[in-house]
C-alpha cells in the first residue's frame, strides 16, 4: 500500500485549502481523506479478508462524512462546489 508523500499532501492542500500550508482548511481535510479512500478501497480488492484495514475504512468514510456535514453547515456553496470537483455524491 503507497502512502502520500509529502509533496502530494501539499499538492492536495494547495488545490484545495488554497495555500499548502494551510493544513487546517475542512475543504482540504476532506480531499486527503478521499484521496486516502480511494487507495485503501483499491487495497481491499485485492485482499479481501484485511477486516481490520477494512474497520480503519469505515472510520475514515465516517469521518469524511462529519466534516461534509460541517462544511454543508457553514458553506454551503463551498460544499457544493468541492462535492462537485470530487466526484461523490451522484
């Protein structure tokens, strides 16, 4: 399994919490988690009896889904907007 590089977080952070730096935005807090996500979900294909991998899953899909659940709150065209670019929900 490939862990982000630290060039990548700050990729992911520049593109969305607007600065690299700026590690405490929600709407980049959100795109690390989907990023990480979409790598476990690619590992659990392929070994499909890692439960405890699968449980860390679960708790990261929870997590995710409390901060979409703030951010809808507070931004709602902030939120829109980053569902929109990555990809999820319908």
């Amino acid at each position: 399994m490939s862990y982000l590089t630290t060039e990548k977080r700050a990729n992911i952070f520049a593109e969305y919490g607007g600065n690299a730096k700026n590690t405490g935005s929600i709407e980049g807090q959100i795109a690390l988690l989907t990023e990480r996500i979409q790598q476990i979900s690619k590992h659990l294909q392929a070994n499909k009896k890692d439960f405890s991998t699968q449980r860390g899953l679960m708790k990261m899909v929870g997590q995710r889904k409390s901060l979409l659940m703030y951010l809808s709150k507070h931004n709602l065209s902030g939120y829109r907007a980053l569902i929109e670019k990555l990809g999820l929900r319908k």
